[in-house]
C-alpha cells in the first residue's frame, strides 16, 4: 500500500523580516534547504515570497514580544504547523 507523505510545516516567527540580515539570512537559508511548507508571522516582511503564507502582526516591532500574543496564537491555530520556529524575544523561554 503506497501512502502520500505530508510535507512538513514550519512556522518562522521574527520580528521582523529580512533576508539580508543575520536573523532573516538563517530563516532564508532554512526555507532554502528544508523541504515542506514555510509560512511567517512578523511585524514587517521584506521579500517575503518564499513562503507559503505571511501574517503581519499589527504591533509595533519594539513591543511585538509583549502585545502579539493573541495574533500569533491566532496564527499557529490557523496554520497549525508541525514546527514553530521563535527567533528572540522572550517567548523562546517557554
């Protein structure tokens, strides 16, 4: 019996976006070599077509960490990822 393999979903979350800086340039790379499906949640997103999905939260970068919560718990439970992959700020502590 031949079975179909999902392909795998990761959730890049940043506060912001770009390839061309060292954050952005990891998450760049990740999409580039890791097979499955790459979706982010940000504040602001340059060259973003590499995903399959882009939430923009609708924070300030500087207070992201402290007030996104509800929009990136609205985001997970959208997408509902196999991976969520925290770049900085205090939610990587949990």
């Amino acid at each position: 019996m031949s079975q179909t393999a999902r392909r795998l979903s990761v959730l890049h979350v940043i506060a912001g976006f770009d390839p061309h800086e060292a954050q952005g340039a990891t998450i760049a790379s990740i999409t580039a070599h890791l097979p499955g499906e790459h979706h982010l949640v940000t504040t602001t997103a340059r060259s973003p077509e590499r995903f399959a999905s882009v939430t923009v939260l609708d924070v300030p970068m500087r207070s992201m960490w402290d007030r996104a919560a509800p929009q990136l718990s609205a985001a997970v439970a959208a997408i509902r990822p196999d991976v969520v992959h925290l770049h900085g700020g205090p939610f990587t502590l949990y």
